[in-house]
C-alpha cells in the first residue's frame, strides 16, 4: 500500500515504504540493498529494511523511481573495478528520484523535484535515501523516466569521447566497434544529431539483419561485422572517408581491424575490454601513420572537470533528449523486489541491443 510523508505544503506519497508517527516522533524506513564482502553478486546482495535517519543541513530525501543495473555495479561488487569500496555498501551509481523534502540550507531543490544522482558510490539501489544536495541535479519532469535514469553513465561517455580527442564536427568520419551496447547506441544517436558520419562494428550472429536494420534506424551510416570489416572496400571505393577517430570498447584482434583503416594523424580511445584481451598497437601506427592511442574512464573526467564544463554536457545532452534525438537503449524495468533477476540478467545477457535492465521501485 501506498504510505504518506508530512513534508512542506502537504503529504506526499512514499511507495511501498513504511512510516508511522507516534508522539510526532518520525519512523521512516527504507528497502535497501546492500553487500559486506565482494564477490558473485548473485550471492553477496542482499535486501534488508533500515530506518532513515532525520535529515542533517543541506540534506535531501529522495524517494528513488528507477536506478540501472550497470557492468560497472557489477565489477565493483565482485571487487574488480578500480574505486575504493568502504564494506558494507549499497551498490547503484545511477538514478532518479523524486524529491520528498529538504532540510535547513538546500538551495534550488524543492519537494516534488525530479532529481538524478551525478557523483558514484552513493547507492541508488534503494527505494528511499537521503542524500547530500551537491550529488543532486533537478531534471525536467518532462524527460523519459529511463533517459534520467541511464544518463551520468553511457550519454556522458559517448559524448565527451566525441568531443575531446577529435573535432568530428568538422566532417570527420567516426568508428567504433560493441556498437550494439548500450554506450555505442549514445555515440551513433549524437553522431546523427551532429551529422557526423559514423562505420558500426559487431559480433556476427543469426540475427544480424536486424540488428543492422536498429542501428541504420538510430542513424548508423554503416555496420559491419567483425568479418565484414576484414574485407571492405567502402574506402576503397571512396563511399566513406577513413575513420580519423575509433572508439573502443572490445580490444583484442577487433581493435587491431580498426586500426588497420583509420586516417594519417586519427585518434583511437579505449573505454572498455569486454574481449579482455589487450589492444595491440602496431609500430607503423605510431611511427608512420602518427595514431594516438588514448584511454578514457568517465569518473577521472568528472573527479578533474570543472563544474561549468560538466553543466554544459549535461544541459547539451537533456536537450538532445527532449528533441528525441537520443533515447533510451532498449531496456527492461524489473521490481525492486526482483532484484536479482535484473543483476542475473546483467551478468548473463548478450542481447543483440545491448539490453539494459533498471530496478523498478514503484509500488
């Protein structure tokens, strides 16, 4: 059943969390997951019941609405992903919410906001939390529930890795191979609103027609399998010009094809290792073709960017998806209570769209 929260100007609905009062002394509690030890998280998460303390000065509480099940949540459960961890943790990077109440010294949010969460390791997968008001950012209640949901994460990604190692705006041709995950659907919907030109790899497989057919659809201008981009001859051909920056997110024998076609002077940014095999870089890529090979991780960019800079990328990619010109990667909402089926999922799903799961938390 629903339960109600006093807060200023009336009562607000809080879901399925449970608060009474008594002698106006507040009992307010949360659904929380959390893990003591890293390991399988299909072993170590677990759910439990916690009441939530009073607000402290410059305090929100936030009733959360839906928060992704990320392959970074899942590395850093197991203790595999480089960010240090205090035991016990309640998992979850990203989220929205809505606002239930402030405390004393809260600037710009007020009850009713819908906020997303814009620093890690501040546990989103919980169904109510009280967080510190420099973590929140009020985002049009207009904007997709999943689109707010999913968007610190992949859109940042795709879109600072655009920006900063190439100005593809001028004309510059963009490749990238793991088009299909969730990441790469971000860089070819901004390459299409950009009117970058953009060649899309992926694994081969018996639904590789369609897949091809969604992507061409979210604005790929090519994509081609691994096996495909071995024997191309759309440069040949002049139908496309060489790449001059390549995104990559597989490494292995995949990265080393794309290398193999990019521009004098391209740029070539590893952002993931789903082959877990190590990018290899030809010595004539360096001393002939002047290829520079950089890596990319969106957390050092937040821990070091300015604040200006960060509200830029932001306000630029909620207006892309306000325009409908970037949306959500195809996703599946799972109750909260059902956790595990959604980190079960995450763990095993090799969906040919990069499927994405969230956490539900409506009652």
């Amino acid at each position: 059943m629903s339960i109600f929260h006093l807060v200023r100007g009336g009562w607000r609905s809080l879901g399925n969390s449970s608060i009474t009062f008594h002698k106006n002394v507040r009992n307010l509690t949360s659904k929380n997951l959390f893990y003591a030890e890293f390991g399988d998280p299909l072993h170590v998460v677990r759910m439990k019941e916690v009441e939530v303390p009073p607000l402290k000065n410059q305090e929100v509480l936030v009733r959360m609405l839906a928060a992704p099940v990320n392959p970074a949540d899942i590395n850093t459960i197991q203790g595999k992903y480089p960010v240090k961890i205090t035991l016990p943790s309640i998992p979850g990077n990203e989220g929205v919410g809505v606002v239930e109440s402030v405390s004393d010294g809260v600037k710009n949010i007020c009850p009713g906001d819908r906020v997303i969460i814009v620093k890690p390791l501040n546990g989103t997968w919980r169904d109510v939390a009280i967080l510190n008001q420099q973590v929140l950012r009020v985002v049009p209640k207009e904007l997709g529930l999943v689109e707010a949901a999913t968007l610190t994460v992949n859109p940042c990604t795709a879109y600072r890795m655009l920006s900063d190692f190439k100005n593809v705006k001028d004309g510059l041709v963009v490749i990238q191979n793991g088009a299909n995950s969730a990441c790469g659907q971000m860089v070819i919907q901004i390459c299409k609103a950009w009117g970058v030109k953009n060649i899309n790899i992926v694994r081969n497989r018996p639904e590789i027609n369609e897949l091809k057919e969604y992507l061409k659809c979210l604005g790929a201008t090519y994509v081609l399998t691994e096996e495909e981009l071995r024997t191309t001859t759309i440069f040949k051909e002049n139908k496309i010009d060489r790449p001059s920056l390549a995104l990559n997110c597989v490494g292995g024998k995949n990265a080393l094809e794309m290398v193999r076609h990019l521009q004098k002077s391209a740029a070539v940014v590893t952002y993931g290792a789903m082959s877990r095999e190590p990018v290899t870089i030809p010595n004539a890529s360096l001393i002939f073709k002047n290829i520079s090979f950089h890596g990319f991780w969106m957390t050092a960019w937040n821990e070091k960017a300015p604040q200006d800079k960060k509200e830029d990328m932001i306000c630029d990619i909620i207006s892309l998806m306000l325009e409908k010109k970037l949306n959500c990667p195809v996703h599946k909402m799972v109750k909260f209570d059902d956790y595990k089926t959604a980190i079960g999922q995450t763990l095993s799903t090799k969906g040919f769209t990069g499927c994405k799961y969230l956490l539900d938390f409506s009652a």
